[in-house]
C-alpha cells in the first residue's frame, strides 16, 4: 500500500503528471491511473479455473473419485495414483501438479476426505488426563532393541510423565500408573483411553467396554473412571497422541544407548521435569505453574502401594531352573524335583522355597530364554569338572569376567593338572559369595603377579586384605623410664 499511497499523495497533492509517476514507480501508466481512480491494485481470484491439457480428463477422474466413496478410506485414489492411471491408460501427455492441484478442488466438491472441523475446549484443572503407548528404539545392554513408552498426560497443565518398557504386558501398564502417580503427586479422577487390550475385554456398542477384571480392581482401588475413545478416534485424545511423537523426537534422539531400562527410564524423567519450564503455544504460564493450580485437585495416593506382582507356581527342573512365563530362572541345584513358589513382577523374579527366598532375578520377556546364575552350579560343577567348559551358566558368565580368570584357571590347569586345576579355580569363583566381586579380581591380579598357584592363596590374600588394620601409636615419655640394671641377674645366676 506505500506505493498506492505515493501515487495518490503526489498526484493530487503535487500534481505530478502520470508519465512521470510511472516512469519513478516503474507500474504502467494503466497501473498508475487505477490507483488514481481509487482502486488499490491486486490480483483477483478466477471465477473459473481453465485446466487446457487436463480438461478431457475430469469426467474420469470425477468418476473415480465418486467410486471411492464406497471403498474402504485407506484404499482410496491418492492425487499420484490418479496421475498414473491416467498416464497408463489414457497417455494424459500433462503434469502431475496439475493433477494434484484439480484432485484436491474435486474432493473438496464432492465431499471426500474432508478434514473435519474441532470444538475448542478449555479443560478443567486436575480433572483429566490422557493415557497412550507409542513405539520407539533404544540400546540398551549393547543391544538394539525395540521398546514401549508409556505416556500420561494433563489435559489442563500439558505436564507429561514417560517411561520405557520391553512390552505393553498388564504389569508394565499397572506398573507405569503407579510410577505417573508418583510423578503426578496424585490420581487424576478421569483417565482416557484408546481401547487396549490391557484394559478392554470387549468393545460394544457406543461407549459400553467390559472392562479385563484385574484393569477394574486396578481402577477401583484408585479410585478413578476410565474413559474410552471411540474406534480409530485418535482425536478424542489428541493431547497425548502427540506426546507420543514429541517424546520420541526430543527425548529419544538420538538413539539413546544405555546399560539398562532403569539408566533410559531415570534420564526420560528428568527430561519430563524440564518441560515444566516449556510454555505451549497460546498459554501464559508455563506447564509447572498450570501444573500447580491443579495439583490440589488431584486424588491423594492410597496409603498402601497397589500390589503388582502375581504369585505363581513351579517346579525345579533337572536344569535346576524353574520355567516362569515361557522362561527358564535358575535356583540352586540342590532343589532340584521341589515344588517352588514364585513372585512375578514387572521388572524381577523371585522364587522361594517354604517362604524362603532362593533366588532372585531380573525379568527377561520373550521365550526360551535361559537367565542363569553360575553360583547356582559352582558345587555341581565341583563334582563334574569335566562339564566346566561347556556349562552354559559358565559360558555366559565368561563373556563378562575379567581377563585375569582366565590367566588364573590356565595357571591352575599347568601347576595341578586339568581336572584339579578346575576345581581349584571353582573353589575361587566360590569366594564371589562372601566378597565382592571387585575385591575378588584385585586378588586374582595380585595372585598373578606373586606367582600364588592355589585357591588358598588367592583367599588368604582376600582375608589380609579385609582384616582391619591395627594401627600402633608412639609410647609418650618412654625415654624417662630407667634402664634395667643387668648386673643383678648376673648375682642371681651365681647364686646357683
């Protein structure tokens, strides 16, 4: 408009003639004298668009567009397929931006694909949260891996709670509430759902579910209502939705490489604790200070923690391991044939014998896989030294020990034989019992070094290590004291 207005202001306030204004503009002289008649220049909108190569074509693509109504909606023309159609049997000789820019017109015509239009809302504080898994990848242990991330999400404040997990199992869905309500410092009275399987028995009509009835005492002792989406409605829980694809993208890029789930999980919420400082578009505050005005709304915790752990049944098997959800935990092999009971968690396995705790491991999901710990076979393994090489649990335990084992056992096998020098050294993986596994490998260099061919070495060297140390202090005045007078026990020998 500054141009239009210098037209106008020097023409009929300087008088300026309209050669000159359009040789100082550089507009045309008709441009200059419609700005002189009043009417600010523009482009104007067709009233129709020509379409000159493509126009003998859109009866056809009208009537393909028509067929899709009645087609499901993910196997519907997309503007490319229309143009290689058109290519393939109508030898269309036009461009496929022309195509795209007739076939979105059309659809917008005849009612198709549509972008429905959004009520906005303003949700109540400390009312309702929304609740979703997404899917990501991480390294975790040295191995890439796919993972689920559990997100929770405040309708009101925007603050959000992640979590990572090897599945979407029942325990890690349970197990992911309880940490967001710690998170959380509280229950939010409503929780929304797309609808899982986790929590879903069956889908009926309109907004019925049968709900699974672990997910209902779940619910029940927490005292809050689950709302459940419609089918293929994503939008009903938009909030969350992108939550998924914002923690993906900021928190797990790049692609974290940890040791364990519990490094992943305590780095992705201290990255949650930041975003309070984040202010969303269109707030004045910032996710924190929404988060307080509605924290005193929320449920207050229960007194008692929600038990998340199932009690099963087992046996100990010939392996000396006891099969638990398709895998295989070991025990001690002096309960082989007993009956065991086992505590499933979400993230431990921990098998007792008459209420006492016989082993203890971390849970692996998947099938057929073995979890062993090698001290439940070192006394097995005592008796059947010759198995020792092949033991599976060894095996996988020499993946990780120290290079210094290695050079023991083959020292032990040169000054006592193959089969005594195996005992030898089982009796030195023995010692992790009592000390540490770091404690045992100083020894072990240390035994190295002074030549020590022997498990008794090698402890003794432990016990020396770990015995407190006397310390001894300076007698104060010892030079005062007299010095004894020999000669007297010279008298007394004579007297004999």
């Amino acid at each position: 408009m500054d141009q239009y207005e210098f037209i106008r202001t020097a023409h009929r306030v300087y008088d300026t003639n309209i050669s000159k204004l359009s040789r100082i503009t550089g507009h045309s002289r008709n441009t200059v004298k419609k700005a002189l008649r009043g009417e600010p220049w523009g482009y104007r909108e067709r009233t129709k668009q020509p379409f000159p190569v493509l126009g003998p074509y859109l009866e056809t693509i009208d009537s393909w567009l028509k067929a899709d109504r009645d087609v499901p909606k993910k196997q519907r023309h997309t503007a490319r397929r229309i143009y290689n159609r058109l290519v393939e049997e109508y030898d269309y000789p036009g461009g496929e931006s022309t195509v795209r820019r007739y076939v979105s017109m059309a659809k917008i015509k005849l009612g198709l694909d549509r972008p429905g239009a959004f009520i906005p809302c303003d949700p109540e504080a400390g009312f309702e949260a929304e609740v979703d898994w997404g899917t990501a990848t991480a390294v975790i242990g040295g191995m890439r891996q796919t993972i689920k991330i559990f997100c929770m999400r405040s309708r009101y404040s925007g603050k959000h709670f992640v979590r990572a997990y090897p599945c979407e199992r029942q325990q890690a869905f349970f197990d992911a509430h309880l940490h967001g309500f710690q998170f959380f410092g509280g229950v939010f009275p409503v929780l929304i759902y797309d609808n899982l399987t986790t929590a879903i028995r069956k889908v009926l009509q309109g907004r019925n579910r049968i709900e699974q009835e672990s997910f209902v005492k779940f619910r029940a002792y927490h005292n809050f209502e689950a709302r459940f989406t419609n089918p293929a409605a994503g939008n009903e829980k938009g909030g969350v939705e992108g939550l998924v694809g914002f923690s993906r993208r900021n928190y797990l890029v790049p692609i974290p490489e940890v040791e364990s789930f519990e490094e992943l999980n305590s780095k992705l919420l201290e990255q949650c604790r930041s975003y309070g400082r984040h202010t969303i578009s269109g707030r004045e505050h910032t996710v924190e200070q929404l988060f307080t005005m509605e924290k005193d709304q929320l449920l207050s915790l229960p007194e008692h923690v929600f038990s998340n752990q199932l009690s099963l049944s087992g046996k100990v098997d010939k392996f000396g391991t006891v099969i638990v959800d398709k895998n295989r935990y070991s025990v001690p092999t002096n309960y082989t044939g007993l009956d065991v009971n086992v505590l499933l968690g979400v993230d431990r396995v921990k098998i007792y014998l008459k209420n006492k705790l016989v082993a203890s491991h971390e849970r692996v999901y998947g099938n057929n896989k073995w979890q062993l710990d090698p001290d439940h076979y070192l006394d097995l393994l005592q008796k059947r030294p010759m198995a020792f090489a092949g033991a599976r649990p060894i095996r996988q335990w020499r993946v990780t020990w120290p290079i210094c084992y290695e050079s023991l056992l083959e020292r032990f096998q040169q000054s006592q034989g193959g089969t005594r020098g195996i005992k030898d050294f089982i009796t030195v993986l023995m010692l992790h019992r009592k000390y540490k596994p770091l404690e045992v490998e100083a020894a072990v260099e240390l035994a190295l070094e002074q030549g020590i061919s022997s498990s008794e070495g090698v402890r003794h060297l432990l016990v020396y290590a770990n015995e407190p140390r006397v310390e001894t202090i300076p007698l104060e005045g010892w030079s005062s004291i007299p010095t004894a007078d020999i000669h007297e026990y010279d008298q007394l020998r004579g007297m004999q």
